[in-house]
C-alpha cells in the first residue's frame, strides 16, 4: 500500500505543478533535435527546436470526430481586468405598458441565462432607460472574440408553438407533401415568454433522455387548449423560422408540464432545452454600441489588495510559526498545498476571479487556519496527559474533526443557498454573490482534503 500512496503523492505533485504553472514565462531555449531520413537511414541532419515562452497545459484534441479544446489559465473578471460592453436597444411596441417592466425583467434574466449556458461567467447584465427607450447593457469579462458574443446574446429570436394550418404557397406542392412540417403555419399564441423552463430529464422506465417544458400560470392555460384541439397532430416550437422539433400531441397536458420524447442522445436533449431556454426572449433586441471597457477597480486598487492579501497570509504564517513551532510549520506547509490545489480547482472548472471572488478564497484560508488551530490544542491536551505523541495526533485528529466537520458542512450550506443552483426566485440568482459563494465551496471542500489528510501526514513524517 506504501507505493500506491507514493504514486498519488507523485501524481498530485506533478499535477499542481502542471496546473499551477504561470502564463506567458518567457524563455529563450534551444532544444537540439536530431532527424533520421527514412530513405538514407545513414544521413542525420540536425535543427533546433525553439522555446520563446511557457504557457499553462493546454488540451486540443479531436475524440469521435468532435473538437475538443480547453486552456487552463486563470479568468479574471471585469472588476480585475475588464472585457466588453454591449448596449442592446429594446422594442416595446407590441408589449402593453402594463407587462413592459415584467418583459424587460425576464429578457434580461433570459440573456444573462444564455451567457452563462455557453461558457461565460460572471456577466453583469442591467436594464436602462433613456426618455421612452428601454436598453439592456451587457459587460462580459475578457471576451477575445466580441463578435460572437454579439451573435449570442444579439439574436432577436422568438420561440413560438404553431400548430396545422394552410400550406404556405411559396413552397412547392411536391415538397409539402413530403413532411408534415410544412403544415405548421398557424400561430397559437404561445411563445417564449409562456415557457417557465426547458430541462433534460431521464424515462423511469428505458432510461432515455427527454426533454421536459414547464409553463407560467398563463402559458399552462393556452398550452392546455392547443393540446385538446391538436390531440394526435404535431405542434413545432419554432425559434424563429426554425423548426427546433414537432413532436406528435399523444394526450391532453393541463398541468403545465410536458414531456417531449424520442430518439434523443445526451447532448441532442441537452441541446434542445439549451435552445428553447435561450431563445425565449420576450422583447426583440438590437445592438446599438459595442465598446471595450477596462477594469472597474483599476490597477492601483488590484494591486493594493494583492498586497494586503500577502501580509495577511504572511501574519497568518508568522503566528502560526510562533505559536506552535514546528506544528505550525507543517500548517505552514498544508497552507501552501491548499492554495496551490484550490488555485488549480479554479483553473480546471474554471472560476472567473473577481475581488467578491477573492474575499471568498481568504476566507476559506481562514477557515483552514481555523482547523488547524482546533487539531493543535487538541493534541497539546494530550500531550499533556502524558499520552504518546504519535497516540496524541492521532487522538487530537479524531476529536477535531467533530467540530470541523460542523463548521465546514454549516459553510457549505451557505455557499449552496448563496450560489442558489437551482434558481429560487426568493433568493438572488445573478451576480457577483454566486462568484463569493463558488470559490468559498470550492475553499472548504479543499481545506477538509488538506486537513484531514495532508497535514496528518506531514505531521506524522515530521515527527518520525
């Protein structure tokens, strides 16, 4: 078994190493290559291979004929590095006065929503007002190509439900007869401000994907109707002009919930509720100013609070050190392990690194000083009872991690409430919060590895 634990210590060393590795490090480094011609396997000719700058892994490889690419680099967000403001300009025209607050509202839920579906954190999304025109502005963190954000977020997709009705003219007889999607050309008042939420769900009975549509109060009421006067015919969903899918009516829905099955993969059904959630914009939405925009803090703020954040850290130490001596020491080093493995976490998820982000992270510093504090004293204790010092480690971890426990579990709670995944509308949904509340989950779940197992190890080498 002593192997098998050196080999994972190896492994975690290589790996933190991998992960952790600083970006653009500039190098000059000259490799001498030798190449062997395969013809005149006796001609040997020599090149160099050059090295200008070292850059974190990196993976672009192509698994079953899809791309896959993934850089490991540390995202900052607005507040540390800026990114792209975006101003959409709304029309409200068909809307009654009445539902034009409520509109704008799920528009920009909606947008924020799409965002952060296709791989973008942290956005901070806002509705304004200029005389009678409503705008939506939109800031998302160090985006390289603003263009395609503009394709995302600036799309005036409609999502609407048409069922059977005459065939559009402009299309040939000969074609129309060939599916009965061209058949639906009749609105039925559904669209995508009725739609509460699109999601993958799994049949109890084969286990294959579907995908699940829940409706407001309103949408449940309309969708009730289509489904009686369309039962055994197809209603599409359309985005647009596009049919997404035009699945058969098999029976009455008067509960607001509907099942769409059929020969759905994973990521076919995952696509399908991506597209319906994102797509279901209340209020058309054009763009009216693209800009650049730099980091709301500012240099000089950054880097004063990178500058206190190394004092604390070192005070931190110094305590440590000066109190427990060589135990702290070997707390000293778990604290070096735990940021080391939670800066890795935040590449490979990845977290956007914003200052509510940061404080997060300190925090969690704290709270792993905090039980290593707890295991010490506990372990003086024994030791002053006269017990053994491996006996007394071994007893002070056992009767720490009660306490420990508590207090990391009570945290991860918060986090979980604060991070609302499963978007409570009594709780905040968007924002800066959700950044604070990751990066502490992410902080004690790796303080409880490093404290229960990294630092008893040390300890236990240490005093060996």
């Amino acid at each position: 078994m002593k192997w098998i634990t050196r080999l994972i210590t190896i492994l975690l060393i290589v790996g933190l190493f991998w992960f952790n590795f600083p970006e653009n490090v500039s190098v000059n480094l000259s490799i001498p290559t030798v190449k062997v011609d395969s013809l005149r396997p006796f001609k040997v000719s020599r090149s160099k291979w050059q090295i200008d700058k070292l850059n974190p892994p990196k993976i672009n490889t192509t698994i079953g004929g899809k791309t896959i690419t993934r850089e490991f680099v540390t995202k900052l967000g607005l507040d540390l590095q800026g990114g792209s403001h975006f101003v959409f300009e709304t029309d409200t025209t068909k809307i009654p006065s009445a539902d034009v607050a409520e509109a704008l509202a799920a528009t920009r839920n909606i947008i924020e929503r799409r965002v952060n579906l296709f791989g973008v954190s942290e956005p901070i999304v806002q509705t304004t007002k200029s005389g009678k025109i409503h705008r939506i502005t939109v800031d998302l963190p160090g985006i390289r190509d603003p263009q395609s954000a503009v394709d995302l977020i600036g799309r005036t997709a409609q999502l609407s439900f048409k069922e059977e009705g005459p065939i559009d003219p402009n299309i040939p007889q000969s074609i129309a007869t060939l599916s009965a999607i061209f058949k639906l050309t009749t609105p039925t008042g559904l669209t995508g401000k009725d739609v509460k939420k699109a999601q993958v769900v799994f049949n109890q009975q084969n286990g294959e994907p579907n995908v699940q549509l829940q409706f407001t109060p309103e949408g449940t009421k309309i969708f009730a109707d289509i489904t009686k006067r369309n039962l055994h015919k197809l209603v599409g969903i359309f985005l647009d002009n596009d049919v997404l899918t035009a699945p058969v009516v098999q029976s009455e829905i008067l509960d607001g919930t509907a099942v769409i099955s059929g020969s759905f993969t994973v990521d076919s059904a995952k696509q399908l509720a991506i597209a319906i959630n994102s797509g279901a914009l209340p209020v058309p939405i054009k763009l009216v100013e693209q800009r650049t925009i730099g980091a709301t803090l500012g240099t000089y703020e950054v880097n004063k609070s990178i500058v206190a954040g190394v004092v604390g850290l070192s005070m931190v130490v110094l305590f440590m050190v000066m109190f427990y001596g060589r135990m702290g020491i070997v707390a000293s080093l778990g604290l070096l392990l735990y940021g080391l493995i939670t800066h890795a976490l935040y590449r490979i998820v990845p977290v956007v690194l914003t200052l509510p982000g940061i404080a997060g992270f300190i925090l969690s510093v704290g709270m792993a000083v905090d039980a290593n504090i707890l295991i010490f004293e506990r372990i003086k204790d024994e030791l002053r009872h006269d017990k053994p010092r491996e006996v007394a480690i071994r007893i002070g971890f056992g009767r720490a991690m009660s306490a420990i426990k508590d207090a990391n579990v009570t945290t991860l709670l918060v986090s979980f409430i604060l991070f609302n995944p499963l978007n409570w509308e009594f709780l905040p949904q968007f924002g800066l919060v959700r950044g604070f509340a990751l990066t502490l989950a992410i902080g004690v779940i790796v303080n409880l590895f490093t404290g229960i197992f990294v630092t008893r190890r040390i300890l236990r080498f240490f005093y060996r």
